[in-house]
C-alpha cells in the first residue's frame, strides 16, 4: 500500500495555465484511458493527483470568473488544489511544503521561468526572476539604445503595477512597441509609451473544453 502511495500520487508544481492545462490532460489520461483500455487493476481511490501554488489563487493575473469556473471543474476531477504554499524541499520520493510532507516520486515542475542566462547576465536591473527592468518605452534604464522585449523584460504594467506575464501575445505587442520607437527614433519623433492590450486568453481543463476571456482592456 505504501509503494502505491508512492507510485500513484502526482504532483504539479505552479497552478498558471500550463499547471492547470497539465493536471486536467493527467487526469483525463489517467482515469479515461489508463484505467479503462486495459491499464493496470488500479483501483480509481488509489490515484491521488495535486496541484501546488505558491501565491494565494491558482491563475494568478486571470479573470475571477474564469478561475472560479477552474476551481470548481478540477473540484469535481477530485484534484486537490493547495495554494499559499511554496515546495520548500523536493527529495527523490517526496516533496515538502513547510511541515508537510506529500509522499510521490512523480514531480513535475510548471512554476515559471527564468530570463535568458545571457541576459541576466548583463548589468542590468533586473527582477527575482533574472529579467532585465525597462520603463514606459521597453528601454533599459540609463541605456536609451537597448531595449528588452519578451521573457527577457520585466514590464511593470501601470494598471495592476505588476510585470506583465511571459506570454506569446505580451512578447509580440512588445516587439512590435519597440519597432515602433526606434522607427520614430530615427526619423526624431517622440516615442510613445507601451501599452498592453489583453485581446483575451482561454485555459482549457480537459475534455475538449475550456474556460475563456474575451478582449478587453
């Protein structure tokens, strides 16, 4: 029974979208193929499945209404959900957040990303994260000329005052902002600050269906 607590509990470290996505694909395989085309005589109590967040809401920076319909739709996959809690150990057959300890040789790591080793290694200003500072136009402080776009800038978005998330669409608008001000640059215009424009988001949890925002500001 121990070796079966071992063997069958899963956990996912980082509750954003690739956390939630990964959970929800890892409970469907499991429970809908795994266990009904010809998988091992597994009962379905013995499978545990975690997922494990740091901050204090799975999907930080997402619609509360979307996070609502998650939490309710992984509820009922009989995911647990733990939040507020930071791993603080991970050994080979265990993980530990503060005193607690979750027995699982299974640890799969979506908590985030680091910048580039070569960019967080310039001397630059730059966040937890390794990600290099920029103001209002993506230029690095006290270097007009360099400019930092992507997983690589750390943006502070003026309405939230937070960095804006490491994604596709954050990446592009950025990119396409600083053409821009170099463009204007050139020609002696004046650059104009970046603004991001959410033009929506959707996080699936499994079963062919997804939870989803729409554009807006």
């Amino acid at each position: 029974m121990k070796i079966c607590l071992y063997l069958l509990t899963f956990a996912v470290i980082g509750a954003g979208a690739t956390g939630v996505e990964l959970v929800s694909e890892m409970h469907d395989f499991i429970y809908r193929i795994l266990l009904v085309h010809g998988g091992p005589q597994i009962r379905r109590d013995e499978i545990k499945i975690v997922l494990i967040e740091a901050a204090n809401r799975i999907l930080p920076g997402v619609d509360e209404n979307v996070v609502r319909t998650i939490e309710k739709k992984l509820g009922q996959k009989n995911i647990e959900v733990i939040t507020s809690a930071p791993v603080t150990k991970v050994n080979k057959d265990s993980l530990e957040i503060g005193d607690r300890q979750i027995p699982t040789y299974t640890k799969i790591w979506t908590a985030g990303i680091k910048a580039n080793p070569l960019s967080a290694s310039l001397p630059f200003e730059k966040d937890g994260a390794g990600r290099i500072k920029v103001n209002q136009y993506m230029q690095v402080p006290n270097y007009p000329n360099v400019y930092a776009v992507g997983d690589n800038s750390s943006f502070e978005n003026p309405t939230t005052g937070k960095p804006l998330p490491a994604t596709g669409q954050v990446a592009i608008q950025e990119a396409q902002a600083v053409v821009k001000n170099i463009l204007y640059t050139i020609k002696g215009k004046e650059k104009r600050p970046f603004k991001f424009m959410q033009l929506g988001f959707a996080v699936t949890y499994g079963e062919r269906t997804a939870a989803a925002r729409h554009k807006y500001e």
